[in-house]
C-alpha cells in the first residue's frame, strides 16, 4: 500500500504530537514531519512536498493563513485547517477555505481524552478525502462579476417582494465556500427569486459563511431564522446543525421551518430533506444546483424535483469542483439539465430565472 505523507503544523508541542499520532493510527498516512510556525510550513512544504498539510491558524512569526496564502500562490497543496470554536476562530476558517484550504477541523475542547476518537475519525475522512484533490483548483482566482465590486449599493437596490414565481435552492459541502462566494457574487440585487441553501457545516460556521457570503455579494445573504418568510433578492443558509424546509402557509406566502429531525445520511443540514419540501410547490418554477461534496446527498431529491416539473436541475462539472461527489451522483441518475463549470452556474440562473 502506498503511503501519503503529511505535514502536521501547530505552535503546540502537545497538539503536533496529538495530531501526528492520531494520523499515524491509519496505515494509509505517514507524518514526513512537523512544522511550529507558518514560515517553516512555507519553507518544507518546498522541501518535502508532501500530500497534504493540517494547518493551525494562530501561530508566531508567521500565522496559518499568511502561510496558507503563500503555499496555495507557489507550491499548491490539498490543506485541512485546524479551527478553533470561537466567533473568531469561525471568521477565520472561512476566509481560509475562501483563499484554498480544502477543509477544517475543530480542535478538541474540555477533556482531549473524550473528544480524541471523533477527532480522529473526523480528520482520517477529511485527510483521505484531501488526498484525492486538486490543489491548484483550489487556488485558482474567484471570478466574480462586476456587480459585486460594489456591494455598498445592494441594500437600498436588493428586492424585498414577498411574491415570486421562481425558487432557487443550492446544495453543497466539501469545497462549497468557494463555490457559494462565486456563485453569489455574481446574482444580481434585483434578483427576482429567494435562494435557499444548504452548505454542510458545523454551528457557527454557518453564520459567519452568511456574513462573508453578504459581504461580497449583491444580494443579501444571512443565515435562516425559523419562520422567516422568503423574499426575492435574498439567499438564505441553512443553520448548521439544523434541518431547513420551506413550507408554503395560505395567504401568508412561503417560510423557513428550521428543525432538529435526525441526520440524513450523516447530515443535518439535509440537501435532500430541504430539495424534499419543494416537491408540492409547483406553483413556483424550481432551478436547483447541486455543487462540490463528498457523497451523494441531494441527488434523489435533485431527482425527485426533475420528476415533479423542476425547470432547472444543475450539476456542477468535474472540472471546478473540489470533490466530485454530490454532482455527480446526480448526473449518474439522469436527472441534470445542465452540467456547468462554477463560473457558469450564476449566468444560467440569471438568465433561467430574469429572462
């Protein structure tokens, strides 16, 4: 069996040795070496080439995303970021999968003897999933459109109808904040549809992948409330770790139900389960987009939605997305109107949805 070398990173003595010996666990993967600050990561990542890297954030001389910067610009290598939970620590793990880490990491809290295992499981997924990627996907440029140099205008500009005909929804996971940021960026303010999304991702996270996604794009984009009524110009992200359904109340419009029904299959948020709740809503013209993400999760209601008079069923191509999964599940069952790089996603919702 071949091997896959990685470089662990981390300011803490205990957590290079914590990490390195859960890695070590998998006969697939063999820790080449460590690294304590950003610029030695810089400087063997060129030396060692290695796999893949786990990447602390807070380091001295040199911090995890000045050295992610630097390693996705010069020596492109799959990275899986070790966040912390703070506010803060959410802020900065999603500006790291913006400029090319492939994932994250939470690092264990309160007693490490109790966490270690599901981190462990969790970092071995993650690491092998890594290894299957293209790293210079990830550092390629988001193109955006021009409208979203200026997102100071939006808000006066955005559409706030509580009536549309047209619906879009989003599903995606592994590599999605990337993907969100360039789709998003590139729908204009007066935008006559809702967009509702599901991006697989812990609590927290969720809500700073809004703010960002807000930030740059000409619509507004916040994270769902439950019971909030959709409106057109906006996009909403599911709440991670709750399950988001839009249900359609008489001579009240449509509105987000969150819940805490069980994972399906492992998720919550559900792709599947929010493509579901579309299914009566014929009244509405439903485009749906299926994006980057391990597994399979949105397909059959991706299938479902084509059965039930979906206008548009989007599949991203192999060639922008970080991991293959999701996207092509739903290719394989027939279901997809349109299979469109990242970049092309935006101007065919623009054009389904304003003309």
């Amino acid at each position: 069996m071949s091997q896959y070398n990685v470089l662990v990173v981390d300011d803490s003595v205990f957590m290079r040795k914590m990490i390195s010996d859960l890695i070590s666990q998998d006969p697939e993967f063999r820790v080449v070496d460590t690294a304590k600050n950003g610029k030695e990561a810089v400087e063997k990542t060129k030396l060692l080439n290695p796999h893949v890297i786990t990447m602390d954030v807070e380091m001295p001389e040199m911090n995890g995303l000045e050295a992610l910067r630097s390693i996705m610009a010069n020596h492109p290598t799959p990275v899986i970021m070790l966040s912390s939970l703070t506010q803060e620590g959410a802020v900065e793990t999603i500006r790291a999968l913006e400029w090319g880490a492939v994932d994250f990491i939470t690092k264990p809290s309160g007693s490490v003897s109790l966490d270690i295992y599901k981190v462990r499981d969790s970092l071995l997924e993650k690491l092998r999933m890594a290894v299957k990627t293209n790293a210079r996907k990830m550092s390629a440029p988001i193109a955006t459109h021009a409208a979203a140099a200026a997102p100071i205008f939006k808000k006066a500009e955005a559409g706030a109808a509580a009536t549309f005909s047209h619906l879009v929804a989003i599903g995606t996971s592994t590599g999605g904040p990337r993907a969100l940021h360039q789709v998003l960026s590139q729908i204009p303010a007066n935008f006559p549809a809702p967009i509702v999304v599901v991006q697989h991702m812990p609590p927290n996270f969720t809500k700073s992948l809004s703010q960002r996604l807000d930030s740059i794009s000409p619509i507004h984009v916040m994270e769902a409330e439950d019971g909030l009524p959709l409106r057109s110009g906006w996009a909403y992200v599911a709440p991670g770790g709750m399950h988001m359904v839009v249900v359609r109340e008489h001579g009240k419009g449509y509105k987000i139900r969150l819940t805490k029904d069980e994972p399906r299959s492992g998720h919550r948020p559900s792709v599947d389960m929010l493509f579901e709740s579309l299914l009566p809503l014929k009244e509405l013209q439903r485009h749906i987009v299926l994006m980057t993400g391990m597994g399979s999760d949105g397909a059959k209601g991706m299938e479902a939605l084509k059965r039930a008079g979906a206008v548009t069923t989007i599949a991203e191509s192999e060639e922008t997305c970080v991991v293959y999964g999701m996207p092509r599940a739903a290719v394989e069952l027939g279901c997809v109107t349109d299979i469109l790089p990242q970049q092309g996603i935006a101007p065919r919702l623009v054009k389904a949805v304003m003309n």
